[in-house]
C-alpha cells in the first residue's frame, strides 16, 4: 500500500482519550475523504480486513449519526505490519497465505503510467484456467477396415444360410395364381411422392441381403460399391463380395428403377396375405424391414398417389436357376362395382405368373452369377428414376462413406474395429457420395434409423444416426421417433465419444458467445435438443469433457470486481481453502454455469468456517459480551452471534451474525452496527 496509509493507522486519529470531541469529528471526516479518493484511484478489488494485537484498544465507543454504510470501506484501518492486503499490478496476495495448488488472483489496476491507466481488467481466475483457450481438433485418422477372406467367405455362407430357410417346393405351384390382397387403392397422407415406396423397396433389399454391419451401422466392410454413370437420369449402382454380385440398383431412364439382388429364393404367395409377419424379420432387430406387410401398402400408394398415367406397372421377376423356373408378380388394380351402400373402388390384387426357362437363360445366368437364386424388381413411375439417383440415394447410409475424422461415435461395444452404428456428425464435412460420380450430392441431414432417413435432425446441418434398438421409429409411417428417446440416444453417444478431445474442442463455445460464424460449433447450432442434453449430461458436460473442477464455484465478473468487503473476504478466504472460483464470462451458457449468488456464496464460507474452526469460544469474554451488549441496545438480543479466528468481515446469515474474533475496537463495533442496520429492518 502507498505511504498514506499510515496516516490511518493511529488510534488518535479517530478519537480523544476523553471522547468524541468536535475537532476529532473534523479530523476523521478528512481522513475520510482522503482515503474514499485513495481507494478509487487505486482500484483496490480485494480488501480484507484482519486483525492484530496493535489494533486499538480503547473501550470507549462513540457512535455517531454520519457512521451509515457508504462510510464502511473508509473506516477499515489497515494493520501497522502490511496494512490492507490488495491484488493489482504490481500487488498480489502473499505467497505464504496461497496453497501451492490454487492459481492467484490476478487483476490489473490503474497506475500513474499511461500505459497502465489506459489497461482494462483482465482475470486470470476463469474457465479457460481449467479449459484451453484454444483447444486442439486432435482428429482420429481415417481408418479403412480391410476385411479379411475370413470375413468375406462368412458373409457369403450366411446369404446362403438364409436362401436355404426361405426355400419350399416351387413344382408344386401353378403356372397361374390370382391373389386379392383385400387392400384398397386409396392415397395415403404420409406415403406421398417417391420416397415412402423406394425407401421401403430398397429396405427391404438391405436388410434381406444384410448390406449393413450390426456391430458398425456402416456398410458391410467386405461389399466393394461401384457407380457407373450413363448419361442424363441413368446410372447404375452395384455391390459385390470378393467379385461376387451380391445386388444391383439400376435406373435405365427417368422413370425406371430395377433392383436385382441374389441369394433370394421365390417369395411365397402367402407373403400376398394380410397382416402375415415374416418370421425372420422378426427375429432380427436390426431389420427395420422385410417381405412382410409393407410392400402391399407401397404397391397401392404407388396407383393411388401417382396423377393418371404416372404409375406404369411394378413387376417382380424370380429367377430359381437350380430349378429352371421362374416366377412373375404383377401388381395389378381391380375393379369393384358398387354394391348396395359400399360404393365403387378398387382393389390390389396380386397376379403370379410361373414357366419354365430355357437353356440359355440359365447359362447367361450362371456366366456372370454365382448365387442360384435371384429376384428382379421393376419399378416404372414417372421420374422415379430421376429421384432414386438425385435424393433417395443420400436418405440411404449404405451409399455413404463418411469421414470418421469429423464424427462423433462410440466405441465399439464387442471392441471391434471402426466405430459402432451410433454417430453424430456436420454433412458439409462429408465427401461427396460415390466420389462425384453422380454429381454434387452429400448425406441428407437429418434422424436415421437402422441406416433410414426418418426425419429433419434437430440439430441443423448434421447427420444423426443410430443403429439397432436404441432408437425406434414411431408409427408404421416411419417419418418421427420419440423426443426422449432421441435425448437418451444422444446422450448415449456423448458418454461413450471415442474422441473426447475433439467433442471437447465442439463444446468450447459453451464457455462465451462467439460473434464470429466460423468459430461455431456444428454442435452447438440453435437447438432446443441441447439444452435438454445439458438438463440431464450437465455433470459429464462441465467435468468430463470441459475438465471443470467438480467442487468449482461460478462467479460473475460483477461479483469478482466487487468492493463490498465481504465478497473481497469470501473469495481470498474461499481460495485459501482451496476452493475453485471460476469467473463466468460474458455470453457462457447460462443453464450450464450457473453464477453462486451472495446467499450461497456465504453458506458456503459458514460451512468450512464451522468447519474447519477448532474451537470456538463461548460466553465469558469481553469480546462476546461487548457484542451482546451492542445487539441488546439495536433491540437484537434474539440474535445469536459467533466469534471466528478466521473471520475478517462481520456478515449475516441465517439471522446469526459471524464475527471477526479479535480484540473488541471501535471500528469493529461499527462494522456490527453497519451489518445489523443493512440486514435487519427497523433498526
């Protein structure tokens, strides 16, 4: 402290040996005014009063009108060895009062140079002490997964596994069926446009042939994708195993899509009947569809949505080539007349057309085809073809190739390779699907289930994806899933993160607000679904990956820069004791840090004082019955108050007031009186 303080430090200044006389009255409203100037020009942002033997030991007391609370800060004498402890520039607290391990308090003050005049406050006690201001984007690198012959020769015998269950006698079926589904040909809200068919005609594909990985929710590792584009609205997209064709998905023109896929025996006309369930869609959860109902009800959206003369035919073509037969589904409307009340529509009905295939059919089969079994759906609806291959392609993952880099995923729960099916991701950081080939297409954003566009994500601009039971669909429509369950999905995928740095590096704008666009986080995009994640991840959010202390207490800025005595006291002390206090800065998530306010601030320092005091004297010293007495005349004698050695400011909570143990002074009996007039009404 300057030189000036010593002008405080004498006991005669304040008061006569006799009393309060007039010109010791002058005398201290001088001082008074000396040192209010001298604290604003100081600065001063941390004061705390401490006692000492030299403090005064006179017994007389005078209490004037002029002593209210704006005098308070001007009435704290500082002790003779040090005087008022300040943190500034060139000031910092003692060493010998800071435990190695509790970073210092450091603000800057104004000084008589220009340079130091002009410096605004900084704080070194924020968040960025416990979290990098900058923290590196530590990508994993990209992993390709090369499967092993192993693997490949597994996947192929469990395709024909799986053609093996689903065969029956085909000699017994006739050359023609005709099948009335019972469902009638009327449009359906949800089911509109191009994508309810083919996302139900592709999942069907998908799950029947297992394109997607269970342990990943990627694409199988041992299937190569080759894209082959033919011109304007024609492409061609293949997926083979070892050079085995596994399936195929072609668009000769605009208004044509044909899906080929081996290892698939004949569907049996029972899969035409209402309501029947695929027995081994049902035993497998990670299908999220099958030979089941849905194809029935795409079949009649498909008449019934399509203008007059959209909707050409959708055929199903069965190639048994060990058998030489083969089978044709024709979907078909029928007419029903109007009968009494029921009025006039129509009808799906199902037509299965079986013959025998020559020799060179089954010979250009087996030239290029190792599986014995294959089906062929041909689809003709007006630009059906030209959406397949502009949109339907980036709603399906099985046509992506994702960077991982830029992903937030879960381990792999068996410890396999790659990353498990749950992930969240930015679609602008994502290559461009088939490398180009098919234009400038990337990942639709947006919820998918089981490898399925479902809806617009919540957070906008990302990929959200999870695979197996996690996540369901709501509805048979497949077009929303449940708020909380999405919550609990993504939590999920943030607790198990394999890279915690790059979420954290997501996250730091969680700290302050940032003006600049590029500094955003793709994570962090006006969304109502993080702050739920916060509600129930708050913990994990502020201690695992932002490496928040967990007993850490948030403080404003207002609160830091204070010079109300108590709250100078309360964060020297709270430091002292090793307490975390982080400043909050200006835009930080306010539902993730929330600011300590005064109440709490002081139960906090009641509690370690209680404590961490030893012992604590009780009635029988001048001290406690000079404060009695003081309380008893303010018409206070309910309240109870507590001596502590470790108290340097008088405050109030709880109706008890906590006091500085040290020798009874006059200043300290009107710092009592200043506390008791500020919390107390009536006095």
């Amino acid at each position: 402290m300057s030189g000036s303080e010593s002008n405080y430090s004498d006991d005669s200044d304040y008061a006569d040996s006799g009393g309060c006389s007039a010109k010791a009255s002058k005398k201290r409203k001088s001082i008074a005014t000396r040192q209010k100037n001298d604290l604003k020009k100081k600065k001063i942002d941390v004061i705390i009063l401490s006692s000492s033997d030299e403090d005064d030991n006179s017994e007389d007391v005078c209490l004037e009108d002029d002593y209210d609370d704006r005098d308070l800060l001007t009435r704290i004498r500082g002790r003779r060895k040090g005087g008022l402890k300040t943190t500034g520039l060139n000031e910092e607290i003692e060493p010998d009062d800071e435990p190695n391990n509790v970073q210092t308090i450091s603000r800057t003050s104004s000084s008589t140079s220009s340079a130091n005049s002009t410096a605004s406050k900084t704080n070194e006690f924020t968040l960025d002490s416990f979290v990098p201001a900058s923290c590196p984007r530590k990508l994993l690198p990209m992993e390709k997964l090369l499967p092993t012959k192993e693997d490949c020769n597994s996947y192929i015998q469990n395709l024909e596994k799986n053609a093996q269950k689903r065969k029956y006698s085909l000699s017994k079926l006739s050359s023609r069926e005709v099948i009335a589904t019972g469902r009638t040909i009327k449009s359906l809200k949800a089911w509109k446009g191009h994508w309810p068919p083919l996302r139900e005609f592709l999942q069907n594909t998908v799950d029947h042939l297992s394109l997607m990985d269970e342990k990943t929710g990627r694409r199988r590792a041992c299937l190569d994708m080759e894209v082959a584009k033919e011109g304007k609205n024609r492409g061609e997209i293949s997926f083979t195993c070892q050079d085995t064709p596994i399936c195929k998905f072609e668009v000769p023109n605009a208004d044509e899509v044909i899906i080929e896929q081996n290892y698939t025996f004949p569907i049996s006309s029972r899969a035409v009947d209402t309501g029947v369930d695929d027995t081994s869609k049902s035993s497998n959860s990670a299908q999220a569809g099958g030979f089941g109902d849905g194809f029935k009800t795409v079949a009649t959206t498909l008449m019934a949505n399509s203008k007059k003369g959209d909707f050409d035919s959708l055929k199903w073509d069965f190639y048994a080539i060990p058998e030489k037969t083969k089978l044709t589904w024709s979907f078909e409307p029928l007419e029903k007349e109007k009968v009494a009340t029921f009025a006039k529509c129509q009808v799906l009905q199902v037509v299965i057309d079986k013959c025998k295939m020559n020799n060179d059919e089954v010979e250009s089969f087996r030239k290029g085809v190792n599986s014995g079994y294959i089906m062929r759906q041909k689809i003709k609806v007006k630009n059906i073809g030209k959406f397949f291959l502009e949109q339907a392609v980036t709603k399906f993952m099985v046509f992506w190739d994702l960077d991982d880099r830029t992903l937030i995923s879960t381990l792999s729960r068996r410890g396999g390779r790659g990353t498990s099916g749950d992930c969240i991701g930015p679609i602008s950081e994502q290559p461009k699907l088939f490398n180009g080939t098919l234009g400038n297409l990337q990942p639709k954003s947006g919820i998918y289930v089981s490898g399925i566009f479902v809806r617009n994500a919540k957070i906008t601009g990302t990929i959200m994806c999870f695979f197996g039971d996690r996540l369901e669909v709501n509805g048979r429509d497949r077009n929303d899933v449940n708020d909380e369950e999405l919550v609990n999905a993504v939590s999920h995928v943030l607790t198990r993160c394999n890279n915690m740095e790059y979420l954290r590096s997501l996250l730091l704008p969680l700290l302050e607000n940032k003006k600049d666009e590029k500094q955003k986080s793709w994570l962090l995009q006006p969304s109502t679904l993080f702050n739920r994640l916060i509600e129930t991840q708050k913990e994990f959010i502020l201690h695992d990956v932002l490496l928040v202390p967990r007993n850490a207490v948030f403080i404003s800025d207002k609160t830091f820069s204070s010079e109300v005595p108590f709250f100078s006291w309360a964060l020297h002390f709270l430091r002292k004791r090793g307490q975390p206090l982080i400043c909050i800065k200006e835009g930080a998530n306010k539902f993730l840090f929330e600011e300590c306010n005064e109440y709490k601030l002081t139960e906090k320092c009641v509690n370690i004082l209680k404590t961490t005091e030893k012992r604590r004297r009780k009635g029988g010293n001048n001290n406690q019955t000079g404060i009695r007495k003081c309380l008893a005349f303010l018409g206070l004698s309910s309240v109870k108050a507590m001596l502590f050695k470790d108290l340097e400011v008088p405050f109030i909570h709880k109706q008890d007031i906590y006091i500085p143990e040290a020798k009874l002074s006059r200043d300290m009996i009107i710092m009592v009186v200043n506390v008791c007039n500020s919390k107390f009404e009536g006095i």
